[in-house]
C-alpha cells in the first residue's frame, strides 16, 4: 500500500498517526484494569483475523502498532484491524 493510501485510510480512524513503518495509536484509559481489559479485547481481535499487534501498556496507556510484517509495510490487514479496534469505542 501507498503511502498516500495509507494516509487516505488513515482519515476516518481517529487519533492513528503514520510513522512510515508502523500505523499506530495510543490509548489511554481510566485505569490499568480498563486497559488490561481493553487489551484483552484486542487479542480475541488479533486471534479472529490472524493478524497481531505490536503493543505495549503502562498502567493506564496501551500503544499499538500495526504492520503486516510478511509484506514487509501496511496492507489492508493493518487498516481492518484499525478498524475492528475502534469498532470497540462505538
């Protein structure tokens, strides 16, 4: 994928930045057990697609970046997940 498709995308999924390697966000919750649940939800999300994250949490604040890393830059696995990620805050 383009980096201009991967901007496009990247308009209508609030708060995800671009770095050129990674399309990430950061998230940040009330407390560590609202993050640890959120994490939660995110690896039944990583498991339905077969596609995981690279992520990190301290206490309150989760970091995910996506990649697919077979096709060594962003496909369109990076952006459904982005997508199915935010459907979370709906």
């Amino acid at each position: 994928m383009s980096d201009n498709d991967i901007l496009t995308h990247l308009v209508v999924l609030p708060g995800w930045q671009y770095d050129g390697v990674f399309i990430y966000k950061s998230f940040v919750f009330g407390d560590f057990s609202e993050a640890f649940a959120f994490l939660a939800r995110v690896a039944l999300i990583s498991e339905v697609l077969n596609h995981h994250p690279d992520w990190s949490g301290v206490y309150n604040k989760v970091t995910l970046k996506l990649r697919t890393h077979d096709a060594d830059g962003i496909t369109d696995k990076d952006i459904n997940f982005a997508r199915r990620v935010e459907a979370l805050f709906q």
